[in-house]
DNA sequence: CCTACCGATCGGTAGG
DNA sequence: CCTACCGATCGGTAGG
C-alpha cells in the first residue's frame, strides 16, 4: 500500500486552502447547519488557526452564498438540455437530479436547506434559480400533457412538487443505501414517477 | 393520555407561558434553525427577559426534545390504525400525514430536519421512531404487494422512500398554497402515490 | 498563516 | 418574572 495513496492518477489536482474550507464548510453545514458551525470549526478542519481562515474567504456568510449559488447551477446544468419525448424528458430530469445528488450528498442538503440562511440581496437571486429549476420541469410536464402522454385529469402543481420531494429527499437516505449504485436509484424513482403521471392507469379519485 | 395540568375540556383554554414558549420555538426553530435560536429570541417573543424563560423550561435542549417527541407521536397516531386493504390503507396513509403536516407546517419542518441537534440519550429514542414510522409504511406496501394489488417488480425500499420524500417535502411549498384546502392536496398526493405503485401501469424499467 | 485581541452574544444561574 | 451576572464562544480584525 503506497503512502502517497491518492496521488495524481490522471490530473495532478492538489486542492487549494480555499478549496479544502469549501469542501470542509459543506460537510459541516449539512450536518450542524450553517448557524451551528463556526469559523473555529471550519479551521480545526483544516488545522489552522480561527483568525487565518480569512486568509482565504470573505466571511462565513459568503462560504454559504457560493456554495448554494454553484450548487444549484450544477442542477440547472444538468437538466438544462434533456433529449426525447415529454416521457423520455422526464426520465432523464429525475435520473440527472438524482445523480448531482449522489455526487455529494451533504452540498445536495445544504442546498435544499441552508438557503434559508442567506441573507438580501443575495437571497433573491438564489430563490430566483430555485424557481427556475420547478419551472424546467413544469415545462416539461406540461409538455407531456399537451402531447397526451401524460394524463389530461393530471394536477401539474401536484406533479411538479411530487416529483421533487421524490428526488429532493434523496440526500435523507441515499447515504444510507450505498449498496446500490445511483443509476440504480435514479432509474427506481423515474419509474415511480413515470407509471403516476402516465396515462392509461385508470380513474384518479372520484 | 398523561395528566392535563388545568385544560378546560372543549373550552377557549388560555395557553399557559410553557405553551407559549413551546409556540415559539416551533416557529423560529423552523426559519431560523435550532442553533440560530436564541434563548433571548425565544423570550423576546413572549416579551420576558432572557433569564426568565427558564422559570418555565429547563433547557432550549429540552424544547427541542419534546416538540420533535411529540411531533413524531402526532405522525405515529395518526397511521395507527388504518382501515380497508393495503391499497385504501396506503391512501388513508398519504391523507393522514398530509393532514398532519397541513396543521403545522412549521412543527413539520422541525421535525422533518432539526432532529439532528438532539443529542444522546435522547436521539436514539428519536431515531427509532422515525424507523418506525418507516416501518409501518414500509408494511402496507409488503401487504399490497403480496394480495397482488400492487406491483409485483416493485422495489419496496424505493417505493417507501419515494412515498415519504413526497409527503415529507410538502411543509416547503404547502404554505405557499394556501388557495387549495390540505385534504384537496392529500388526495392528490394520494392519487399519484396509488398509481405508481398499482399492478397494470404497464412494464417498469428494462 | 500566527498571535493577540475586539465587542457582542451565547446558554444558563443566583437571589430575590 | 426581574436584575445582575457568569464563563464560554461568537464572527471578525490588526499587525505582523
């Protein structure tokens, strides 16, 4: 066994300060939450001393602003151009938001819950994109209605949030799961949501 | 059912300073967090002095403990009993919890994210709990597969994890939609869970 | 990146 | 329920 373990493979990445206090701020965050973890905490991590933290940041707050801000561009991105159908649209939302999930479970629960903690001006522009993200896929959703894959009596304010507490609670228990591989997963859920919203499945509740 | 200290039995009852702590505490642990809860917060909302909360709770630690003990137990009384087969057992479930979380939303979310503050010995009871909750679903879906009305191929673990992330998802948006009355929005929720999981939607995944 | 430090605030207590 | 207070810790800064 090599000493030097996880040395450059392919890219010499050698993670900066700056790099190591995100990567140590969003473990943290997920699990004590923002208000919970102090700029100490965020230095015993690094195993440097609380003041020389602000060598490399701002301050805690703009930590959280960045992690969020470019947590939810990896969401936006990945749903950004989705090929196919309506249906095959879908699959391919709840597959791609089901694997930035798994790439880091613990940044997925501070974007989902540590937004709360950002303050003006920056919070408009994050509930801006949250809102954004609901509305590719009410788009898409819509789309499939309109195309009559979906079912016409389908709720699209029902479905849209449906689908996103599926792949937003993803981060509870994913963790917990590390038997099965998140293709897996994501696939298990887009099943799930394709067989609700399909039509074909019968009367809806009389 | 515990002693009720002096509660007028279907009578206007005057919450007492506990009550109203307890109040508030739901209400600013849920937007700010437990940690970015201050015990002076707490006594600001009632219009005491920071020290004089402690005439009436013995630690913001305690709040904690209790509001989410009693929370989990609102959940657990509530899919108790339920009656008729595994499938109109699994639409009283998403109704029942919907209905629960609609009459406090902000005790929902709580519950839902704050556990992870509550320290040991506390947190193992909280914990089992929350795997029994889990449990009772996770029975109904078993029985509804094994009296063949719901999908043969189909995973439970992601079923019951699907089922809960909709349900559990809803105290993030049902505030903002307060157009539509909760038991509308729980037989919505209702209508797609059923129809995942009901035999006959045609083939799952290849 | 360290030492040394700032004023503010924290959960909680003593003694009325 | 108040006044007065405790030691600990907070986010952040000055000056090397």
């Amino acid at each position: 066994m090599p000493r030097q373990s996880h040395a450059r493979a392919s890219a010499p990445k050698k993670p900066t300060k700056q790099e190591r206090l995100m990567a140590a701020a969003v473990r943290l965050f997920s699990r004590q939450g923002y208000a919970g973890t102090s700029v100490r905490d965020l230095g015993k991590a690094l195993g440097i001393q609380p003041g020389s933290v602000y060598a490399h940041i701002d301050s805690k707050h703009t930590m959280l602003v960045q992690l969020i801000d470019s947590g939810i561009d990896q969401y936006l991105d990945a749903v950004a151009e989705l090929p196919g159908t309506p249906t095959e649209q879908l699959r391919h939302f709840v597959e791609a938001h089901v694997r930035v999930v798994a790439e880091d479970v613990n940044r997925a629960r501070v974007v989902y819950h540590q937004w709360r903690h950002i303050q003006p001006p920056d919070r408009a522009r994050i509930v801006a994109k949250r809102y954004a993200y609901e509305q590719r896929l009410r788009d898409i959703i819509d789309a499939g209605i309109a195309a009559g894959e979906f079912a016409t009596d389908l709720d699209r304010s029902t479905a849209v949030r449906a689908v996103l507490g599926m792949v937003n609670w993803c981060p509870e228990w994913l963790p917990a799961d590390g038997s099965e591989p998140s293709e897996v997963v994501g696939a298990g859920l887009a099943d799930l949501v394709l067989a609700s919203v399909r039509v074909g499945h019968g009367a809806h509740h009389p």
